[in-house]
C-alpha cells in the first residue's frame, strides 16, 4: 500500500490538500454504475505525557448501518497490506496520513471500524506506548479489538465521486494509565470527518514562541466540546486541521498563562482561517496567581473528567481534560487561578490584545460523564476544594 504523508500549510498553499489520498483495496476512481469512492487518512490531537503512542492498522471497515454487527451484511473493507503500524503522535499540527481507499455503493455510511492487530511476541509490539522518558511497553487493546474500534459517522458517498474522510485519534485521552501496575490501556477517542474542499476547513497560527512546548494546547471548540487540538510547533505555528465548516472559540492552554479564548472565530471550505501571524501572534497573558490543585475520584473508572469555564455572558469552554486512573478512577487538574481572557476574532489583525473576565476568576465547573450521564459540580478554586467524587450507577 502507498502511503502519503501530508501537511496543511503547504499543501494548502498549493491548492493539493488531500488530493490524491491513494492506494488500498478496490482501486481508484471515482465510482460508475451506483458506486463512489471512500478514501480514509488518519491524523491525531497532542499526547499527554507520551513520547509515542504506537498503533498497527490491520484494516478499515465501512457500513451504512450504525448498528450493523460484524457478521451482518454490507461491509466494505479497506486492507492494509502489510499492516501498517502509526505512531499518532507524528500526527500532529495539521499532518494526515492516508490510510487508503474503496469503491462503495452510493450512499450514506454511518458506521466505520478500525481493525487493530493484536500484540504478540513480536518486536516491534504492535501497539505501545513510551511514557515520557520511560521504556516502551505494551498498550492493551480492548477485549472486543477482533472487530474493530467503532466509529460514528455520517458520510455520504456520492455516485460517481470520492469522498475524504480524516480519522482523529485523539491519543491524549485514549490512552488510560492502570495505577502504578505499569499497564496502559486503549480506551479509544476517534472521530470521523469528512473532507469537503481541497482548500479550506483548517485554522492557522502562532502563538508567543516563549510558549511553543509541547505542553500548550490549542483547541477549537463550541459549546465547550473541543472539535480538534493540537500543539504548536517549535516556531510557535499551530495548524488545526480538519475542521467542520462553522464558529468557533479558539482556546489556548499554556502553563504559567492564563487561559487565552479568540471568539467568532469563522471555519470555511473556501479558505483556510489565519487567526495570528509571526509577527502578531497570540500572547496569553503571564499568569501572575499560580495555580491550584483540585483532585477526585469517579466510579466507574471508565467516565471521563474534565474542567469547564464560563465567561460573563459567555461562552463557555473546556480548559482542561482529566486522565482517569483506570484501576482506582482518581483524577487531578492543576487549574490557573488569573482570570481567563478573551478577544474577537479579526480577519488579517494588526494586533491581538485580550480582555481579562474578572468575574470568573478561579471559578470552574468539573463534569464527569459516563453511558451518557452527566453529573457537574461547581468550584472556587481560590479557596480550598475537599477532594470530589462522582459516582455513576
């Protein structure tokens, strides 16, 4: 299988973003007689902790059935050829990497599944994990990886044409530590989005070069989910992409700043969204409060965990997720305590100054989530947080 490795700002430059994403079974072209093409690319969000987090691909499979099984009819495979084992994390800041394609029946497809292989004795592990200056070790697969890690989605392919779609593997909060066992597990975190344009669904930038660490997160966001994230690069440069058309916060999470949020900021197939440049680029401020600590527990270990905040009149955006321990569900944040701050959005800005909210200094909402229920609590993080707990039935 030919595989093809692309980055945003160039090709964009060029106008031959994710032209061309090839190889796999079923052939090219663009579908005759009721057919069309699928063609998948994978890309990834930051990694906390991580310095690789390994992944072997053994096939893709694609149904127009959400509820489909895996002996049920109607599914079209994409095989990789030898399997093809991904470190995600050099997936980042606007890199995809094409996977392959198939021709399919036209119509819309809302169930895609990706085939691991399973560990064995084999070097290198087919999947793995290497902690931040620690060995590589195994990374466990869920119980049910022979049929694959299932993905929603909502696709449609047209007769007699090829249509793009990009998997995010959001590393960063698939992989789950298990205490101090030394096992790290994969608790998956993909979305499926389709590609529209050969030009736009991307948002460029730079941030304070002071800043550019691995650490500092970018994100877009509406209505506090975060649709995709990156970290910049060593310049400062942080390309978010792909991105569904639409409006977004875009929040900036740096330690030793404080929370930074660009509003109304405008996603597009025509063009790609530059928010700052080299040389007007997004300074959050210096945090002058430190931080805080809050910690918990959550039951089930499964749930997810993450820190909310809520500007006066709006809006309101995600500044931190919790990694939860797999054995014992603890779960910690070290949240900033100067207030967050925020500025519109500007096409082609001459300076980008922010405004500080005063009113949500150190305030937060923790939300856990787990089988579709949510449970929030509210906290001042200026003053002591009592250790929390959220338990799900």
């Amino acid at each position: 299988m030919k595989l093809q490795r692309m980055v945003l700002s160039a090709c964009a430059a060029l106008g031959l973003l994710l032209a061309g994403c090839g190889g796999g079974s079923g052939g090219g072209g663009g579908g005759i007689g009721g057919t069309g093409v699928m063609r998948v690319s994978l890309t990834d969000a930051p990694a906390c902790g991580y310095d690789e987090v390994n992944v072997t691909i053994d096939r893709i499979r694609v149904n127009q059935s959400a509820d489909a099984g895996d002996n049920d009819a109607g599914w079209t495979e994409i095989v990789m050829n030898p399997a093809k084992r991904v470190d995600l994390l050099t997936l980042q800041n606007g890199i995809v990497e094409a996977l392959g394609e198939t021709p399919l029946p036209a119509g819309k497809y809302t169930q895609l599944r990706l085939v691991l292989v399973d560990n064995s004795q084999a070097q290198p592990l087919a999947n793995s994990v290497i902690p931040t200056g620690e060995a590589e070790t195994e990374l466990h697969t869920p119980s049910g990886q022979q049929s694959g890690l299932k993905v929603n989605m909502d696709v449609d392919v047209a007769e007699g044409q090829a249509v793009d779609v990009v998997l995010d593997f959001d590393a960063c909060r698939s992989v789950v530590k298990a205490g101090n066992s030394g096992r790290y597990n994969l608790k998956p975190v993909i979305t499926a989005t389709p590609m529209l344009t050969t030009a736009g669904q991307g948002v460029v930038g730079y941030l304070d070069p002071a800043i550019a660490l691995p650490s500092t997160l970018v994100s877009v966001q509406q209505g506090g989910v975060v649709v995709k994230a990156t970290a910049p690069d060593l310049a400062g440069k942080f390309v978010l992409y792909p991105v569904p058309a639409g409006n977004y916060e875009l929040v900036v999470s740096a330690e030793g700043r404080a929370t930074a949020v660009m509003t109304g900021v405008p996603v597009d197939t025509v063009a790609v969204t530059n928010v700052s440049t080299a040389v007007v680029p997004i300074v959050p401020s210096v945090a002058a409060f430190g931080t805080a600590s809050v910690a918990g527990t959550v039951t089930p270990a499964t749930a997810t965990v993450r820190a909310l905040q809520s500007f006066n009149g709006g809006p309101t955006v995600e500044v931190q997720y919790a990694a939860v321990d797999a054995l014992s569900g603890a779960f910690s944040f070290t949240l900033p305590l100067d207030p967050p701050e925020s500025t519109v959005y500007v096409a082609a800005p001459t300076s980008i100054s922010f405004s500080a909210d005063l009113t949500a200094t150190g305030l937060y909402t923790i939300e856990a989530a787990s089988g579709g229920v949510v449970k929030t609590q509210a906290i001042d993080a200026k003053l002591p947080v009592p250790p929390m707990s959220f338990t799900f039935p």
